[in-house]
C-alpha cells in the first residue's frame, strides 16, 4: 500500500473468481467492472480465475492484468502455496473473492500471506448456516460486500455473523450512448414487423428466471386480442421454453435469440423489457434496460425494488404471477407516451444512482477505509 501525492491512499488488489471458463454472469461484470474501474483510479490490481475464463479475457482487454491458474479442488495446496508467493510479492493490501472455493484457497493463502483485508461479494444470500461456513467468516472473511439490502437482511438469521461486517454497494451500469443504437436491431433479429409490439426479457433460461411467467403472460396477452412478440436472449433450457409456447398456441410469437453479446441493443428496441425472475439479487438487466431508456415491468424479486418505484420509473408486479405481469404490458404497449415517460425516468434514475463510476468510488472507499484499520489479528481480539 502507498500513498499518492495528493494523500490517496492507493492500494494492490486481487480479485478471485474460480467460475467456470465459459460463464459471464452479474457477478463476473461486477468484478469486471470494479477491477477496471479501480485500476483507472492509480490502484495495482490483478484479476485471477481459471484457465480460459471468460472474465479474466474481459478484463485483460480492459487492460486488466489477469492469471489464470488450473483451479479444481476446493483445497489445493499447490494452488494456496502458489497464490501465497504472488500476494506476498506483490504486498497484496485487498483480495476480493467471489465463491467459497475462492475463500478456501485465496482466503487461505491470504491470511498466510498476511493480506491486509480480505472480502467477498456476495450478489445472492448464499451463506448456509453449517459449520465450514461458521469457520471461514470467524477466521478467514473480513467484510462482505452485498449489492442490495434485501440480501444484507437475509443474513441477519446467522447470530455468528456481524451485521457491520456486510456492506451494500449497488452493481453499477455502463450508460450508453442511445445515439449509437439501432432502434430495429430486435425486430430484424426476432423477424417481427415494425407494426407489432415486441417485449423483450434477457438471462440464462434456467428455473431462478421465471421465464415460463413472461410466456404465460403473453398467451394472456394473446386472449385478450394483443397479439404481442416476446423475444427471450439467454441460452440454457431452450426446449422447456418452446414446449409451453407450442402448448399455449404462441410459438410463432415466441423468438429465442440465444446467447448475444449484443443485449443493450436489442433491449433498446423493445416496447417494453420484462424481468419475470423468481429470485434475484440487484439485477443487473434491469439496471441495463433502464440504461437504454426502455421501460422495464419487473417481478419483486430480490432488491429489484431498491432499483425500481414502482409506477415512477418502471413497474414493480408480484413474483409468479402472469396476469400482473400481462397487465402492465398490456397498459404499456397500448400507451406509447407512458411508455416514452417511464423510460425517461428510469434512465435518470441509472444516471444518478447506478453508474460504474459511481458503484468503483464506493468499492475504493470501502477498501481504502478498512485497510487503514488495525490488523486482522487485532480486530479478532
């Protein structure tokens, strides 16, 4: 740890990340975008994870230094001794971790090589209350970091786990400039007139996203004589997606993108974007959709309501339930300047709470500020 000229206390950071090589989800952009932001700001940080990990090549062509190392075992020694010489010589002041695996090895290594502070973000409330976890945050995690209230309250059931130990920091959002989009990208891809309205959800199809929900409010949709298009972009369980479609009579209304690394767009030419999610943490692809200017109907699942006022800048509904979902889209497709005025709004509330600059100054606020605190040692005592 040094200090600039102007007294900023400028710090070594490593993230760790063991996900496997081919996932990019919330919390490898968050880490993403706090390496890179923090790096901007004059600090050393290095990113580490597994052998071909699609967030360390982020991060590297953000100008990120990343290792790659061939992470299996949840305890390793081989893996512990060799991230002990590279805190040890590069005076590692912060390690950030994002698995438990993470904490067993980084952790581990970190608290041999006598790092001044170790954390781990935590975007769900996955801690259980069995005795490795009960040890690893008595004698290895210093401090969490938790994007949303919503999942800070949750680990207030586990007695053993300091409530001033858990931090909120918002995700931030890149906010794009609109200029530079195209308006019809998604009804190109999808196929869909520019006649027809188009709602537009995104995230891997897999149970936790409640997509069934998003279709069964479109056959709703249906029946009522809006003969809306839903466009779905995510990989995953496909087939479950476009049986219930077939089912309810709309799989020509149906569109599955699969993966795109072009969500922003895409979502910048829905009517309306839809979160249907049974459980969350602080939705990045709300905040995304936001970004854009398009209005988002959301489940209140999560902390999507410390992103969201409901009826200000978008629409809150109740999680599982289709009819509130095909209601408020019935309401927004059928009102162009609502939708215009809603989306406006939840653009500036992204601008003014939810930027990447914004979330990298309270991550090195809070990094700086507690590695300025007595030892670990002490703090135990």
């Amino acid at each position: 740890m040094i200090e600039n000229r102007k007294n900023t206390v400028k710090l070594s950071i490593a993230f760790m990340n063991s996900i496997p090589a081919g996932v990019w989800r919330g919390g490898e952009k968050w880490m993403v975008n706090a390496a890179a932001g923090l790096a901007g700001r004059g600090h050393t940080v290095i990113c580490i994870g597994r052998n071909r990990a699609a967030w360390l090549e982020k991060a590297a062509a953000r100008g990120v230094e990343t290792l790659e190392l061939p992470i299996h075992s949840d305890f390793d020694p081989f893996i512990i001794s060799r991230l002990v010489r590279l805190f040890k010589k590069r005076h590692i002041d912060i390690l950030c971790c994002n698995f438990e695996k993470d904490v067993r090895l980084g952790g581990i290594a970190g608290r041999i090589a006598k790092v001044k502070k170790i954390f781990v973000r935590k975007g769900l409330s996955l801690i259980y209350d069995k005795l490795r976890y009960r040890l690893s945050y008595k004698y290895i995690v210093d401090d969490i970091i938790t994007p949303a209230v919503f999942i800070k309250k949750q680990f207030a059931v586990f007695p053993w786990l300091d409530q001033d130990r858990i931090h909120v920091i918002p995700n931030g959002v890149e906010i794009p400039d609109t200029a530079l989009l195209e308006t019809g990208k998604l009804r190109h891809v999808a196929g869909v007139k520019v006649s027809d309205p188009i709602v537009f959800g995104a995230g891997r199809i897999f149970s936790q996203k409640g997509f069934e929900y998003f279709i069964e409010a479109l056959s709703l949709l249906h029946q009522q004589g809006i003969c809306a298009h839903g466009a779905i972009a995510g990989g995953g369980e496909e087939k479950t997606i476009e049986e219930l479609a077939r089912r309810l009579g709309i799989a020509s209304y149906v569109h599955l993108l699969g993966h795109r690394e072009d969500v922003l767009e895409l979502m910048y030419g829905a009517d309306v974007f839809v979160l249907s999610s049974i459980d969350e943490g602080l939705p990045n692809v709300v905040l995304e959709a936001m970004s854009v200017g398009t209005t988002v109907v959301a489940a209140d699942a999560g902390g999507t309501s410390e992103i969201i006022t409901d009826r200000t800048d978008g629409f809150i509904v109740p999680v599982k339930n289709a009819q509130a979902l095909a209601q408020r889209i019935a309401l927004l497709v059928s009102d162009a300047a609502l939708r215009k005025q809603i989306g406006a709004a939840g653009q500036k509330t992204v601008r003014e709470r939810f930027s990447i600059p914004r979330m990298v100054e309270r991550v090195e606020a809070l990094f700086q500020s507690t590695a300025e605190r007595r030892d670990w040692s002490a703090a135990r005592d």
